[in-house]
C-alpha cells in the first residue's frame, strides 16, 4: 500500500508542480494582452488569440478590421482610455489538446464625467503546455460561439455569466 501511495506521489506531483509554476505566465502573458487592448495596439490582440478563432472570424484582415471598428466606435461614444485590471488565474486544466485558464478581468472604460466598469472573464489557452498563450476575451462570447471555435470544449467549459455594467459619474 505505501508503494502505492508513492508511486502515485511521483506521477500526480510533476502535474501540480507545473500546475503551480504556471500561474504567475500566466498572469503575465494575460498582463502584456491587456496593455495591448489599453494601447489600441491592434496587432498585439491578434497575436493573442487563437488561431482557430482568427480562423473562425474570417482571416487575420477580417479582425483586424473589427477591432478597428470596435474602437472607432468606443471613440465616438467619447471614450478616452480603456484600463484592465486582472484577478488570480485560475490553475490550468486540460481540455482536448489544450491547457487552459479563466482569467477574472475588471475592464474600465473612461471617458469625461463618467467611468463604465464592467466585471467579465478571459480565457486563457495554451496548446504546448504553458509556453505560449492565447486569451479569449470572454465578454459578449456566447456559449454557441465557443463551442464552434473549440467543440473539444462543448459541456466541459461554461461561459461565466457577466454582472451587469457599473456606471460611475467622476469630477
């Protein structure tokens, strides 16, 4: 029995361990996704996501263009600046071929005399054990959607239902 319990030992600790290891990458990959969302930087969110999304969207062009209009459109409702704020990552786990993370993410759109804040998730997916990793910004994402960009997924990952937005009136 004590042999067991050792052998068992040896094969569950290396899968904690690297469980552990990876939350602060996590955390910091997720962090450099954010800036480029805080910074317009339209290429830096693209390169943080999926390729079967992009794919799913309609090319690296198609998104590029949404993100373009996404943000025009956030500018002409007067916003100024965007600022994320990212909670604990949750320990990866695998589903299909990927590891993967929920992110908690306070995101805050500001704009003169008024600050929106609105509660949501990020998706954090990695398919080479904890290298590289893409994020899915959970917001607006329907359950339908990612089952079609990750089937793997469908009844294994349910999408955080987001709190209603907090608006906020500043001077």
């Amino acid at each position: 029995m004590r042999t067991l319990g050792l052998i068992l030992t040896f094969v569950f600790l290396p899968a904690a361990l690297l469980a552990a290891d990876l939350t602060p990458i996590i955390k910091r990959e997720a962090s450099k996704c954010a800036s480029a969302w805080q910074r317009s930087d339209y290429e830096g969110i693209v390169s943080y996501l999926p390729p079967r999304v992009i794919q799913q969207m309609g090319g690296r062009a198609a998104v590029l263009r949404e993100l373009k209009a996404q943000f025009a459109e956030a500018r002409e409702y007067g916003v100024e600046r965007m600022q994320a704020t990212l909670g604990q990552p949750s320990p990866p786990k695998p589903l299909g071929q990927w590891l993967t993370s929920l992110i908690p993410l306070t995101a805050v759109l500001h704009r003169a005399h008024l600050d929106l804040t609105q509660q949501t998730h990020a998706l954090g997916l990695s398919s080479d054990q904890g290298k590289h990793w893409f994020f899915v910004l959970l917001h607006d994402a329907t359950q339908a959607e990612m089952n079609l960009w990750f089937p793997e997924f469908k009844g294994k990952l349910i999408i955080p239902v987001d709190p209603a937005p907090e608006l906020e009136v500043v001077y």
